[in-house]
C-alpha cells in the first residue's frame, strides 16, 4: 500500500473540529479566503508553476523546473508553487537563485506536506478548491511541468476557466512536448473529434522545450496587448 492510501486510510483528514457543524466551517473557509487575497494581493505580478512533487534533485525536469523559475524571477515575476518537493522545490530554488521572491501555497494532507526550504512565504490551505482560486487569481500565467493528477488538475481547471470566459486569457505553458503530447494527439483524435471541444480550444495552451522558451511566450503573450 503507497504512503499516500495509508495515511488517507489512517485518518481522513483527522476530522477537523468543524465536522460536526458545516455551517461553523464557513468562517474556516472564509478565514482562508481572507488570508490568502489579503497577502497575494501585495506580490504584485506572478507567475504559477505545477509539476510533480516525486520528481527528483537529479532529474532533467528537476533542473529545468529551477531554471524555468530563475528565468521568470529575473523578468520580474514571482513565483507561485504549491510549496512541496519535486518540481515545486526547485521552482522556489530558482526564484530564490535569481534574487526572486516565492510564494508557497501549502495544502493539508493527512501524511503532511512540509514546505521545502525555499520558499520566502507560506500559505496553508485545508481546502483544495480556496487554494486552486488563489493560484489563479493573483498569475499573470501558468506553467505546467509534467506530472501527476494534481498537476493535471490545474491544467484543465485553466483552460476550462479560460474556455467558459469565467476568466481572462492568459499564457498556459506546457513545458517538454514530449511529456505532453500524447495527451494533446488524444485530446485532439477523440474529444475533438467527437465534438466535445472546438478547434479553438486547442490554442488555450502552448508548448515549450526550453526554459527560456517559456518567459519568451509569457512576454509575447503581453506584448500583443
């Protein structure tokens, strides 16, 4: 059994001491509503990063995630991750390389998620669905490394966004087109295909394969405005 399903089987959530009135956990969501848009608001322009928190310090993604970050500290942007390890880690490692500021939004899982150690400021979270507005909300764009169902998530919950006008356009990278392209030929050989997206919602993202490749698209994303 993966650590992830013991602990989820060991506790669920420890059973917060809301649980026996939601109508009291209203002013917990609140309180995170309130904290989150108080602090974001004064990061000033910034950009979101996702990836896999099992990626490791060796890895290619690990070592473009970093320099991803260093490229987009240095174009004068902060950097927003979801403060774990993996790609989240080396995107704070290198906004903080690049004399960066970095911002973490931490979510509470039953087997802890720590903070890493190069993060400038920690948000935590209990609820998933006031941490992914909070990523949304203060990005002038996103960057999405390979990973894993979280990372997809936030992928899709973009693009929906972007495609039902719930929010403005703006840049979803897609970095290492190698990663990503069997589920773009899928997105476009089935679900297109079918009818259940248009032709346009394919140009709601683009790729990039090089990390400076990346802050590139951002700019011209803004410079056309």
């Amino acid at each position: 059994m993966s650590k992830i399903k013991s602990c989820a089987k060991k506790d669920m959530l420890a059973r917060d001491d809301f649980i026996q009135d939601d109508t009291w956990r209203i002013f917990r969501i609140m309180s995170e509503f309130v904290d989150g848009f108080e602090i974001l608001s004064r990061v000033g322009k910034a950009v979101s990063i996702f990836g896999s928190a099992r990626a490791k310090p060796e890895s290619r993604h690990y070592k473009h995630a970093e320099e991803i970050a260093y490229n987009i500290a240095k174009a004068g942007y902060a950097v927003i991750t979801g403060s774990g390890p993996g790609l989240m880690e080396a995107a704070n490692k290198g906004a903080r390389r690049a004399d960066g500021y970095s911002i973490g939004l931490n979510i509470q899982l039953p087997c802890e998620q720590k903070p890493n150690r190069f993060v400038d400021t920690v948000l935590s979270f209990r609820y998933f669905f006031v941490r992914k507005v909070m990523f949304v909300k203060y990005a002038k764009a996103f960057v999405i490394l390979p990973g894993g169902y979280g990372t997809l998530d936030e992928f899709f919950e973009a693009i929906t966004l972007i495609q039902t006008n719930r929010i403005a356009k703006f840049p979803v990278v897609l970095f290492d087109s190698k990663y990503w392209r069997p589920l773009l030929d899928w997105l476009k050989s089935t679900v297109y295909k079918h009818g259940n997206i248009d032709k346009e919602d394919m140009e709601l993202f683009v790729l990039a394969d090089n990390p400076k490749e990346v802050v590139q698209a951002i700019k011209r994303f803004y410079e056309k405005d």
